[in-house]
C-alpha cells in the first residue's frame, strides 16, 4: 500500500493505490467501472456540444460536505479551478480546461480550449474529487479531507504513514452502495509483511508481487491478476540527434524483432501477462489484435534491415543504469548485440533518474508504462506527452491522433486505431510484453479490479454471500 502525501484535492492521485486512500472521503463527479464505463455519481447526466468544447454537467441535489456546506455548482466551479491552480501529480489533467461556467445551483458547463478526449475519465478521478469550497486553501485540508464522501477520516486513530482509519459518513447519500461500517487501510511497504498480514486475517486485500503468487493460493488467498503495465524500450531519438541510425525506420524495427518477447515474459514475469507489440492494452479502444505479432523474434531479418539502411557494423549508443529497471538490462543488451547495437551504460541514483528520463542525453529508454483504458493517455506518451522527449512528429501520425481529438463514436476509435497501427509500423515503440500486477483477498472478502489500475477500487470491495 502506497502511502498519501496530501488530502488537499490539488494534490490528489489516480494512479496506482492512490485512490484506495481518498475515495472513501471525495466523492467524484463520475464513476468509472471496472469495464472502464463511466456513470454517474454526484453529476447525473452530461452531455458535449457538436465541437466537444463545452461540457455540460446535471448536478445531484440535496449533497452536503461533512462542513454542513451545500454541494452545488458553485462547489464544482471552486474545486476545478483550485485544481488548476495546484501543482499536484495529476495537475496535468486540467491542461484543456478554460474555465467553469455556474448556471444554477445543479448545472455547470465546463468550456475547453480545445476538445479532451480524457475529460470524463479525469472527472471520475482526481479532476472530479469533490471537497467543501470552505476548506480549499486552506493548511488543514492536508490532513483533514473534508469531502462528501462515504467516510470520515478518523485522525484519533488515523497514523500517518502507518495506517488510515475510516468510520460511515452517517449522511452519506449512498450509503448502500457501501457495506463496510468500517474501513482500515495499513501501509505495508514490504511484500513479506502484505503476505503475511493476508495469510493470518489481519488484512482482508492487498498487492502481491508475482513471486510469491503460488504461496499465496497454496495459503487459502484468492488471485486477481490485472493487467496494468507494458514493459518494453521507448525509442525516443526517432530523428536521429543522438543516434543518427534511429532515424531510419529499418533501424526501429531491427530493434523490436531481436526480442524473444515470450522468453522474457517466461523469466522475468514468470509468464504472467501478454506478449505484445502494442503500447496500449486489450480493454482500450485503440487495440488491434492483429497487431500483436507484427515483428515476433526474427534476428536474421534484423540484421537484413541493418545492412539495408546501412548500418550493418551496428553502432554505440547511451543507455540509463539505475535500479528500477536492472532485471531487465543483461536482456536488452544481449538482444540488441546480436544487430551490432553496443550500449555504454551510465549509472544514476535513483533520486535523478527521473528527470534525466527527459533530458535528451538517451536516445532509448528501458520503461514500465501504464496502459491505460483511455486511449488518448496510452497514444499520448508519443504525441503531447512529456515522454516525447525529442518533440518527435509526423504529419499521418499527427492528423490521425487530431481525428481522434475532434471526433467521437466510431470515428473516434477508427482514427486511435490506425494512430496504435501508425505507431506498431513506425516502430517508435519496442514493447515486449503487457505485465500482470497481483491483488490478493482473503476467501471472505469479494472484490472487482479497475482495468488499468493497480489498486481496486474499494466500492467494488464486498463480504462474499
């Protein structure tokens, strides 16, 4: 269990087991399932006008915040622009927004700068986290949410860092929805400590790493594989500024057939997962099936595609060493030896390793990337993202993801499918596999993984009947 740095709404994340820790206080405007469909929450209808630049939001009536404070249109106009205003994780989400417009107390329009195919996943997010307008700013909200959420922070026996208690919002207005009186949370940085904790009763859920997934089920615990993460190589330098072979399109694709994908899924996720070529997942719009497949492992042709663009003697090229992605190196190097690709590791603390992701010093960079069930997000690392480190574009791929902007329905995923295919042939990507992440309950307990989250919602927790 990861641990929150802030109950300030600005601050707030979605990723990993983030939301496990501050959804029982906020409540968001939208609700997103476990199949990734969107209902909804304290906003009950929306609706976009033909040019997806104004979101228009039903609000539910008769809300309180845990403050006495109505829930109103007003209330969303305040935590929206709040958020903007922040610097947290997720602050990125809010890069469309243009502003809130307050119609009446129950309806809101949200205007974009320029249409957001994120924008109603984010608002079933941290974007759509709900707190008291009287608490925003203010120092207290770090540690005292004041949502209008199913739960109340309990700070006497809360210990931060340690562990979180909740106790039932008795004003809540969906308390059925939520069968637990109440909710404890301890964060267990140690995966001996999680097992052992899930083994002997003390814990009903927790996150599991794959090694030690077959003790687990011989222990009685149930399994829930979900598939989050691709693991592969982001081939950032496609214009050849540090690597001038990247440029050519032969050289990128040399690179994903010298992977024996399944071997490395075999050794180093002990086979759970996918092989895939593809940097978006199976629940998400963008993924094509008949892509998985599209290079295999074939160092012959490699090496036939080498010599075709002129690089038969191979070249040197700069690569990240630090710990995260260590496993993962002696594979990567072995591979990329067989087309004559020499690596000169440069080793970096983990505490820098971050930013010099994006300094452009690495043409290719070892990743573990969330794939998530928006395709915008799972394309968008090779678009607009910050991972674009070498503001790489071309005119079909940037034409394909801008329909895809504009549009909705089925033109919008014919237009993220061939940008995924676009993608797949240009070989910007070298992914190897699609990783399973491991949750756990023990056999009292039911619970419904999110595609593309590592942390299970807790409103899908529930006594087994």
């Amino acid at each position: 269990m990861v641990d929150i740095a802030s109950y300030d709404p600005a601050q707030l994340r979605y990723d990993g087991e983030y939301p496990q820790l501050w959804s029982p206080v906020y409540d968001t405007l939208l609700l997103r399932g476990s199949d990734s469909s969107l209902s909804p929450n304290l906003a009950t209808e929306w609706s976009y006008n033909s040019a997806n630049t104004i979101l228009s939001l039903t609000l539910r009536d008769g809300v309180e915040f845990t403050d006495g404070t109505p829930f109103d249109g007003a209330a969303v106009a305040a935590n929206i622009e709040h958020f903007r205003a922040g610097t947290g994780h997720d602050n990125y989400l809010s890069g469309s927004l243009a502003g809130v417009d307050v119609l009446d107390a129950t309806h809101v329009r949200i205007r974009l700068s320029e249409p957001d195919p994120t924008l109603l996943n984010s608002l079933s997010g941290s974007l759509g986290a709900m707190a008291s307008p009287s608490a925003l700013g203010k120092a207290s909200l770090a540690t005292q949410p004041v949502g209008s959420g199913p739960y109340l922070l309990d700070s006497g026996r809360t210990v931060r860092g340690d562990r979180y208690v909740f106790t039932r919002n008795p004003a809540y207005w969906n308390a059925e929805a939520w069968p637990y009186d109440q909710i404890e949370m301890r964060v267990l940085s140690d995966v001996s400590a999680r097992l052992n904790a899930l083994t002997t009763g003390q814990i009903d859920g927790a996150r599991l790493n794959i090694d030690v997934m077959d003790y687990a089920e011989r222990s009685g615990v149930d399994i829930h594989p979900n598939r989050v993460d691709w693991v592969g190589l982001a081939i950032l330098d496609r214009e050849g500024r540090v690597a001038p072979a990247l440029a050519d399109v032969r050289v990128r694709q040399a690179i994903n057939l010298v992977f024996d994908r399944q071997g490395m899924l075999d050794a180093l996720g002990l086979g759970q997962g996918r092989v895939s070529e593809q940097i978006v997942g199976s629940n998400s719009p963008a993924y094509d099936p008949e892509l998985d497949g599209t290079y295999g492992h074939d160092v012959e042709r490699a090496r036939e595609l080498m010599a075709e663009a002129g690089w038969s003697e191979g070249f040197r090229i700069p690569m990240m060493d630090y710990s995260r992605y260590r496993t993962y190196q002696p594979f990567v190097e072995q591979a990329l030896a067989t087309i004559g690709i020499e690596i000169d590791w440069r080793s970096l603390p983990d505490e820098r390793a971050i930013d010099a992701q994006f300094s452009g010093e690495y043409p290719i960079l070892i990743l573990g990337q969330q794939a998530p069930t928006s395709a915008w997000d799972g394309l968008g690392i090779a678009y607009d993202n910050a991972l674009n480190v070498f503001d790489s574009s071309d005119p079909e791929f940037g034409r394909l993801m801008e329909t895809a902007r504009t549009t909705s329905g089925d033109e919008q995923v014919a237009a993220f499918k061939k940008a995924n295919a676009w993608l797949v042939e240009n070989a910007w990507f070298a992914p190897w596999y699609h990783s399973d992440l491991i949750y756990a309950t023990d056999p009292r307990t039911a619970v419904q993984p999110e595609a593309g989250v590592a942390g299970p919602p807790l409103r899908s927790y529930a006594p087994k009947r």
